[in-house]
C-alpha cells in the first residue's frame, strides 16, 4: 500500500544510500542546487520511518551489484511511487525496473568509467537538454527492453539500443542508467534540477518550480566543462572513452581549446550557489518569506510605471547606487546607500537602482532594504529597484520582502524554457511590474513575446562589457506601444539623454558617471533638464581643499546665529535683520519650544524666503580628499567645515535653523529634525561627539564649554577629538557644577577664545556675554567664526527679543 504524506511536506529531500561512494557526489551536486539533503543507508530506516520525515522528494542512489542487494529502495519506489517525486540513479533505476516486474541483467558491455552518448524524448528529466549528450556508465547492468513492465517507457537510450532512463507513466517517478552527477557526463545538473523543480506524486497534478541550473539556453556542457559547470573540455576529451563512434581524426586530436564563460555566465553561476546557500540557512526557507509577506511585514509600494510616467514631460532618471563593477572595480567603496538614497530623492530621481550582488558589485539585500527606510517619508518618493542577477523566484520574494518595488530580470540569463515569464509572473503577483533588459533584438523579441510592460536596453554588453551608445536607439522601434522603454548604461550628460528620448525612451539609468560625479544632485538635475543655480562659491564639489586658514577665514563677516527664538514675529525680524542662523531650543529650558512651535517658525522663515530661496540640497558635512582624510587635523577640518557652511548658506539666501539639544537620545533629536526641518544640530550637553554624531540625520554643530581655570591648549584638546564629525565649534561659558549649560548671559574669557582661533589655526563660534555693545570688540579681538546670542537680545520678558536690539546686534556684528 502507498504511503500518504502530508499536502505540505518537510521540504526534505531523503536520499537512499546503496553503500556507494557516488552517493556524495549526487548529494553534492542537489545541494548545490538547493535541496535539502538527508541520507540514509538502504538498511537504516523503514518506510515507516521514511513517512514519518515526510520528504519531499526521494533519490534513490547508485551502488553495487543487483536491485535485489538494494535493500529498502524495491520497497521505496513501491510504497512511495504516486506520492512524491522519485529520481533513481543507476541502480536506482534499476530497482524502478524491478519494482514493476521487469529484469534487469548484464548490458552486454563493459562500461564502468566510460561514456556513452545517449538520444532522449525531451520529456521529464531531459527537458531543455541537448540530444547526443555524453553520459558516463559505471555499471554493466540494464534493464532488459524485452521485459519492460506495462506501466514504465523508455526516456532514453545508447546508440546500441541499451535503455539509459525508464519514466513512469502515471506517477512522478524516472530514473537513469548512468550518473548525471559525473564531470564527464554532459548537461546533468540540468537533469537534477529538473527533478527538483517537480511537487506532486503524479504527472498529471504535478506542480513545476524552476530551478536554475548554471547553463544558458543552446550552451552545450561540452562546450563548458563538465556536469557542474567547471570540469573537462567534453567535447573532444570524452570522446576518448565514449562507447560512441568516433574517427582516428577526433581520438587523434589533442589541439583541444576550452571555451572560456563570460563574465555574466561567471556571475550567474555564483548567484545560483548564493541562493541556494541562504535558503538553506534556518529562518530563510522561500516558505519563511512568503510567511513574512503574509504577515504584512514589507514595506509598502509604489506603482514602478506609473512612478515613471509621473516624470513626464521630464525623463525619469533612475539613479544607481554601486560601490564597483567588473570592469570598473572599485568605484566609491566608501558608499553609505541610505544616504546616497535620500540625496537621490531630494534631487528628483523617479526611481533608485541598489545594487544587491556582493561580489563583484560589492552590494547587498541589506543596501537596498536600508535605502527604502531612508526615502520611506519623502513626497513622491522614488520606486526602489533591486538590481541583481535575478536567477530565482527566491530572489524576487527576498526583494518584495525587504521594500523593492520592482526587480531586474535580465533577458541574457533567463533564456530556459519558461523561466522569464515564470518570474514576470511572480513578480506582478507580489504587486511589482519588473524591469526587463534586453541587450539585442533577439532578446527584445523575447521581452515583447513574454508581455513585458517595462524594457530596458543595456547600451553594455554583459558578455564583454563594452558599450554601444547607439543601441537602445536601434532597438527602439520594436517596442510595442504603450511599453515604456529605458537606456541602461553609458549615460554621461544630458545630450544623451535628449537622444533617447527622442527614440521614445521614457527613461535613463545612471551608475558609475552618477556614483563619480562631484555634484550627484546637479548631475541629476541636469539629466533630467532641470537648471541647477550655481555660484562662484556654490560649494557644487563636496570635496573641500585645506588652504584657507582660521585666520583668514575670519576677515570675512562672521556668522551670526540668533538662539531660542520662540515665536514667529521674533524669528521674521531675526530673518529679514540678515542673521544667519536661527536657533530652536529644545533642551530644557526658558525658552524651550515644541516640535509644533518649530514647524511654524520655521514655515513662516520660508515663505518670507520662498521666492528667494535657490537650492533644495541638504546641507551635510564635506568630504575631505582621500590622501588626507584620515590624518586630518583639528585645524584643516573646522577649516574646511566652516568653507563649506559659508558657501552652503550662501546659496541657501535663507538663515539655517539649528535645533539646540542637550543629552538627548539620537532616536529624539532625529525624529525632531525630520519633523521640522531643521538643517543643523546643536549638541550643548556633555555628549561624546565622536559617539553621538554618526547617528545623528543632521550635521553637528558642538557647544564647549569654558570653566575658570581651562587653558587654550586644553580647549583645543576638546575641540580636536570633534575632528572628522564635527560641523563646527562653539565656546559658551561654563559652570562648574551645573548640568543644563548656556544661556547664562555671563561671559568667559575671550583671551581662550582668540588662542584657539589665532594660535591653533581652529574657526570657532563664541557665545555667552555677547550683546550688541560688545559683539564688534568680540569679533575685532576674538577673530571669531561665528557669534551666538540669546538673552543678550531679549526684552524684559525671557524668550521675547527685543526687535531693535536683534537689527542692532546683527548690524554691529557684520561690521566688526
């Protein structure tokens, strides 16, 4: 009686093992396919014990001698034919022969280690398998044609008429006379991962998963190498021990040349072994996901085309973040993908490309999932693409999971019957309309057949990675209408641009001239048409030079920053006084505001400004050149910071609103800054700048404080450890004793102030003391960057300014 497994089985793949040592190199290969493997010798375990794991799948394995000396294997292919799919390898196709009543008896050859080339049905086993494949024989036994029960058919066959495969008619059960698992043996891990892709005990029920094996359409394995992708050149070398027909010229030759894979083959290949690896891994089963997903665990999407679209008349652009690439190698390792996402979608990109393969692209699931949290909150967010070598169902799941709202599919690596439309499918039923690239007509036809509604045409071939410009254009006329066509690869300017879209292109992607480029949000802004105002010191590179010092930054007008305004009319009259900077306290204080107070003050600086205001970029802090970055001194990054502030606010034509926090928890102060705005923040506590300033989603600025007794050399001590995190540096009397610091109206010694600035070359900010009476002797002595006031403004009630003396203390401080 047939055993009866669950509807959803273990996901376990039970191996017989017939005390034969090929059994691991079968076992290999399915793991190397993704099966999850257990062996068992043919004498460890009953068929009661066998249902009990509730396999998926069973294998049968080679080994020795008879069917009769197999031992439970007769009663396996019994018991569990019509219940789950069955493979038998040699003698496991022999036990399938005998199970049913035919016999099996000597093939009337000696075969053990040779080859033989075999013809097949193209059904089952041998789907998308070429026809005269070499197979290698290790047993001189074979079941008897004469005696071939009723209910088996021959799949295939020996030139010499020996039967190489039996298929059951009815149940989901075949086996082959030789071992697919062998280097020699052509095209076999194609044969095993056909077997892996079958659900179901019976042909007509039977449910097909794809699995990838690593061998493109038409390529032939004795083209490549052997059953795993990496063996001997078969095409003439197993012809010298092929039980097949061969000339003294083919056995003669020996001037034997190995195709060599490409780099996309060589990638694709690596990517199978990639998932295979992860969803054997605890917790990471494509069941696992599918749970998530249906726990509602992913992040919600964005209609892909309908993103696209919404940039017309303007090209979408769709903007790449990639460390390195094959032919490139690195292209900037140093890469943070959330915040090149967020830098993406403020500039105006439709849609962000994350590359996600390790390797070569030095990428990662994790980028892409990071960088849809980091554009989760903007308006008119843009699509996520996870750009990969898609080669599995998994991978399109593992993309919805983590946030992609479409995934690459690309046309060059999908070419087995049924798998592109396979994964097409999959994709639009987890809601996502997937990209489809296309690198020549060929597979532009294949894309149009298959009904994709998003193609994209790679100027590069993924073959040998040179780029052809013109192509997209040249493809352009087979697109059918209503599918929105884009040019991958090679874009440098918008005269590219411009070009495509007037072959009917909707939009382009940019990688490795966007990743290089100096200015990523002009660059963008420029490919999609957009004017992007520049200035003489429009800081356009990030990249600062170290050649100002403190000193001469300071014969310039020095910043003025009026702190813990609370109310819109204080702040307008701050605004139109020529203040630089607007200071929200949020720390605990008189003049401490909320977060709705915040929005409103800083709404209403804006809309004085909204004509006015020239860039929509977020002020972040300035990358130093690579040869100085890490042995920087104090001196050369709070110069270099401070260059970059004065050309940001220059370009700004708006004062910049700096949020004052002390001791606060990151989480509290990033969750304040994306409510309102604010540009920068001011750490007034005893915070560890190095610690607290990388987790913070706004530049710092850092309050020292001075206490009686400090030196200049100990106050430059301080200021340097802010070196590399820092935006920049201000000095407010201190007192000891005191936790909440500042806002004590009392000055420090200003003697301390003008050492740091003059003598240790460091720019710095001076507050405490300061009233429109003293600022220009303060700027004149101090040298000062910058000057901080709060009650030195104010009227007779805390947290009110008095609106002469703000026009006062800005006029007097720009003069001095």
């Amino acid at each position: 009686m047939a055993a009866t497994i669950a509807a959803s089985t273990s996901g376990k793949t039970i191996m017989i093992d017939n005390y034969d040592s090929f059994t691991w190199n079968v076992y290999g290969v399915l793991v190397q396919l993704g099966a999850d493997v257990e062996v068992f010798r043919n004498d460890s375990i009953d068929i009661a014990g066998l249902r009990a794991l509730n396999p998926k799948n069973i294998v049968i394995s080679p080994g020795p001698g008879h069917p009769r000396d197999a031992g439970i294997s007769l009663s396996v292919v019994r018991e569990f034919g019509g219940v789950v799919p069955i493979l038998g390898v040699c003698l496991g196709e022999q036990c399938m022969f005998e199970a049913y009543g035919g016999t099996v008896a000597y093939a009337g050859e000696i075969v053990h280690g040779k080859t033989s080339p075999i013809s097949h049905d193209g059904k089952g086993l041998y789907k998308g398998v070429s026809q005269g494949i070499e197979a290698t024989r290790y047993h001189s036994l074979a079941g008897d044609r004469a005696t071939l029960p009723n209910c088996l058919e021959i799949t295939s066959t020996t030139p010499s008429g020996v039967i190489m495969g039996v298929r059951h008619k009815t149940f989901v059960m075949e086996g082959v006379q030789y071992h697919p698992e062998s280097i020699a043996s052509e095209e076999g891990i194609r044969l095993l991962a056909n077997f892996l892709s079958w659900e179901g005990g019976h042909w007509d029920s039977m449910i097909e998963r794809p699995i990838y094996a690593p061998t493109p359409k038409g390529q032939r394995k004795r083209e490549t190498g052997g059953a795993v992708g990496s063996g001997i050149p078969i095409s003439k070398i197993s012809k010298l021990n092929s039980t097949g027909t061969t000339t003294n010229s083919t056995l003669m030759d020996t001037n034997i040349s190995v195709k060599k894979s490409s780099i996309l083959e060589t990638i694709k290949d690596r990517r199978i072994q990639d998932v295979n690896q992860i969803r054997n891994q605890p917790g990471f089963a494509l069941t696992d996901l599918q749970d998530s997903l249906a726990l509602g665990l992913a992040p919600a999407q964005i209609d892909f085309g309908a993103r696209l679209r919404f940039a017309q008349p303007n090209v979408a652009v769709l903007a790449e973040i990639k460390r390195a690439s094959p032919s490139k190698g690195p292209i900037d390792m140093s890469t943070h993908a959330p915040s090149q996402a967020v830098l993406y979608a403020t500039s105006g990109a439709a849609a962000i490309s994350v590359l996600t393969e390790p390797v070569w692209f030095k990428g990662a699931l994790e980028d892409m999932r990071l960088a849809r949290l980091a554009v989760d909150k903007i308006a008119n967010r843009p699509a996520i693409l996870r750009k990969d070598f898609v080669v599995d169902e998994y991978q399109v799941y593992e993309a919805r999971l983590a946030g992609a709202d479409t995934v690459l599919l690309i046309v060059a690596i999908l070419l087995e019957d049924g798998v592109l439309r396979h994964l097409i499918n999959v994709s639009r039923s987890l809601g996502m309309e997937p990209l489809v690239e296309v690198a020549n007509a060929d597979e532009m036809k294949i894309a149009v057949d298959v009904g994709a509604k998003i193609i994209g045409v790679n100027n590069r071939d993924l073959h040998t990675f040179t780029v052809d410009m013109s192509r997209t254009s040249n493809l352009a006329s087979m697109v059918p209408e209503g599918t929105i066509l884009i040019a991958l690869s090679g874009i440098t300017g918008r005269s590219d641009v411009e070009k495509y879209i007037s072959a009917g292109a909707v939009g382009v992607l940019v990688g490795e001239h966007l990743m290089k480029s100096a200015d990523k949000h002009a660059f963008i802004r420029d490919l999609i048409g957009l004017p992007t105002p520049m200035d003489v010191s429009s800081p356009s590179n990030n990249t600062v030079t170290l050649v100002e010092s403190a000193a001469t930054a300071a014969i310039s007008p020095p910043f003025v920053k009026i702190c813990a305004i609370t109310n819109e009319s204080d702040a307008l009259v701050a605004a139109k006084s020529g203040a630089d900077f607007i200071g929200l306290i949020f720390a605990k204080s008189p003049r401490q505001v909320t977060t709705e107070q915040a929005k409103r003050i800083i709404e209403a600086v804006r809309q004085l400004h909204q004509d006015q205001e020239t860039t929509s970029k977020k002020l972040t802090l300035p990358s130093l050149p690579t040869t100085t970055a890490t042995n920087v001194t104090a001196k050369e990054w709070y110069t270099a910071t401070h260059n970059h502030l004065k050309a940001f606010s220059h370009e700004s034509k708006r004062p910049l609103f700096v949020g004052v926090f002390s001791n606060t928890l990151f989480e509290e102060i990033n969750q304040i800054v994306r409510e309102t705005g604010l540009d920068i923040v001011q750490l007034h506590g005893d915070e560890d700048p190095k610690l607290v300033a990388p987790l913070i989603c706004a530049p710092i600025i850092k309050a020292f404080h001075v206490h009686a007794g400090d030196t200049a050399s100990d106050v430059a001590a301080r200021i340097g450890h802010g070196r590399g995190v820092l935006l920049g540096a201000l000095l407010d009397t201190g007192v000891k004793g005191v936790q909440q610091q500042g806002g004590s109206g009392v000055a420090f010694d200003w003697e301390i102030a003008r050492a740091v600035g003059r003598e240790h070359g460091i720019p710095i900010w001076v507050a405490g003391g300061l009233d429109a009476g003293n600022v220009r002797t303060a700027v004149g002595q101090i040298g000062a960057a910058g000057v901080d006031v709060a009650s030195g403004v104010e009227g007779s009630v805390k947290g009110k300014k008095d609106h002469g003396k703000v026009e006062l203390f800005v006029l007097q401080a720009k003069q001095g």
